[in-house]
C-alpha cells in the first residue's frame, strides 16, 4: 500500500524532511521544527515557494515512518537491512525521550511544580582537601598575667628581667639581644639617627675562653661605651663620638643568687650630655653555666633614666621559674675571680 501524501525523512539527507505526493518523491526539503508549529501533517506546499516549516510528532512507543531509499515510498520495501536499522534507531531514540520524560514527571513536588534534582557531590583524589580556618590566638600567649609583675624572659641564658616604670619590651632594634628599652625615641644629637634613653643588653660570652666574672666585665666596658656612644652599627656617630670616660663604680655582685661583677663608666661625648655604661658578667643558672654579660645604657641628664634603675633591674634578676633568688650591687656570695 501505498503511503499517503505528506513530509517523511529524506531518504538521500535523513537530517531533513521531503514531500511525498503519494506516489513519488517530489524537489520541496525543509528542517524538521518543534512540535505545534506550521500546517496540518499532509498539507502540500506551495508550487515556487519552500516548504512551511512543520515537524511529524512521534507518540512515546511509536516507530517513526522512516523513508528506505531515494527511490522506494517512505516506510516501503525494497529498504533491507538498512531499512530495518534505522528503524530501529528511531524507536530507540523515542524510548529515551519517553524515560526522560517519566524522570522529569517523577521528579515533580506534591504540587506539581517541577523541581532540581542535584546529584550528591563526591569527593575524587584529585579534589583539594577542605581547609578550615586557623584557631584563634589567644589572647594572653604573649602578655604577662595581670596579676604578675612586667617581666621580660631570656629564654637563651634562663633568666628573667623586671620592667621598672618608664621601660618597654623592645620595639623596631636592630640588634636581637635587647631586653628592654626606655619608652619612646629621639632624634639624636649628631648623624640624623634616632636614639633611646636607655637600653638593656643579655648575651652569652661564647668568644672569650675567660670565665672570671671580674675580667670579662673589665674587658668588656670599653667596648660597651663605643657601642653606646661612639659608633652604632652602620658607622655613623650619634654622638659626635667619645671625648673622654671615667670608672664611677665596680664591684662583686650578686645576680639570681650568682656572684657577679660590674664595672661602670660615665662617658662624655661631643655632642649631647653623654651617659653612663656599665658592663656586668655572672654565671648562668642553666647549661654549662657560660657567663651572662648584662650592659646598660643611660643617657645623663634630665631625660636619661635614673641611675637607681640600675640597681633595680640588677636585684630583680631571677633564674627562669624561681621567683625568689636574687641578687643585688654589695651583696657578693663567694669569690668572683
């Protein structure tokens, strides 16, 4: 039997649609287009003019009529295998559009609406492992208790230093074993560098094989007044340089239940009222008990601290954990050479 006029797949471009007149293939090809759109199924076209787009729905279950051969009537025989699996092709095809679409009604809320589906994420070898954030740092790990004294803690020689008032930790020192310094800065008398009123200095003699407490602090005092008033560190001259110095005191001392000794000097320079040094060496309280050498710095006149602050830091010297040993000028236990 012969298939009746209408627009079957192009049996020579299966990719669009051509008119059959009912008993043969006729020159009218057109795009297959959505469902809904153009003239009735069997509508002729127009002689001269394309043919009206229109697309042949195919019901869920369907085959879909489907042209054999340029030369045969859509859906005839004469196709053969060819026939067969392309048939069979198209049916396939309509099976998955009719399971999508019982995925997407099933899919459905309660209220009709369709909704997202979205499939659960999982993790691949490949995925960055999740970072959280980092805890929080406390906020007393690097302040003292408020119910202890301002101390600072050389963690290197195992000995801890109280901060009398007027003195800070230090801040923005070039030089690694600052204890303390006073608050504040200012510009100094010569060079254009900035300056501090006071300074206290903790290292370990590792350079000297002398042990003496007495020698080290004798050796050493010289030193400490070029450091503090003569050159800093990149050459320049604060002061103006050194014009002269003079010893005003030495001695044995006691440091965290140590004998010491300390030398110190009052320093006039060039430019500005000077200031006084003093070079003091005990044993360390940990280790191999290498000797600790402790220098200060102050500044003379009135903006220098008080000279009695000396001796206040030097009594208030503990070893790390022992709030109770310490020390103090004139209160020298056993030899110190």
């Amino acid at each position: 039997m012969t298939p009746p006029p209408g627009w079957y797949r192009d049996p020579s471009a299966p990719h669009q649609e051509r008119w059959w007149d009912g008993t043969a293939w006729t020159e009218h090809r057109r795009a297959p287009e959505p469902v809904g759109y153009g003239p009735a199924v069997g509508q002729a076209p127009q002689t001269g003019q394309p043919p009206t787009p229109m697309y042949q729905p195919v019901q869920p279950g369907q085959a879909a009529t489907v042209p054999l051969s340029s030369g045969g009537a859509p859906g005839g025989p004469g196709g053969g295998g060819r026939g067969k699996a392309v048939a069979l092709t198209a049916a396939a095809a309509v099976l998955v559009a009719a399971i999508v679409t019982g995925v997407f009604v099933l899919g459905e809320d309660d209220g009709g609406s369709p909704r997202t589906q979205t499939p659960p994420v999982t993790g691949t070898a490949t995925d960055p492992a999740p970072v959280s954030d980092p805890p929080s740092p406390s906020p007393t790990a690097s302040a003292p208790s408020a119910d202890d004294p301002a101390l600072v803690e050389d963690q290197l020689n195992g000995v801890t230093f109280p901060l009398p008032d007027g003195w800070v930790r230090p801040k923005y020192v070039a030089e690694d074993d600052v204890m303390m310094t006073t608050d504040g800065t200012y510009d100094c008398p010569a060079d254009g560098s900035v300056c501090r009123h006071g300074l206290v200095v903790s290292r370990t003699v590792t350079a000297n094989a002398e042990s003496s407490p007495k020698v080290l602090a004798q050796q050493d005092i010289e030193d400490a007044a070029d450091d503090a008033y003569d050159r800093d560190l990149i050459g320049n001259k604060p002061f103006g340089g050194i014009e002269s110095h003079e010893e005003v005191a030495s001695g044995p001392v006691a440091v965290a239940g140590r004998a010491g000794y300390y030398v110190r000097w009052r320093v006039k320079t060039a430019k500005g009222p000077g200031g006084y040094v003093q070079s003091m060496v005990f044993p360390s309280t940990v280790g191999t008990e290498s000797p600790i050498l402790v220098r200060y710095v102050f500044d003379a006149g009135e903006d220098g601290p008080p000279l009695a602050d000396m001796d206040t830091i030097t009594k208030g010297i503990r070893p790390i954990g022992d709030a109770d040993t310490g020390g103090g000028v004139g209160s020298g236990i056993g030899p110190t050479d």
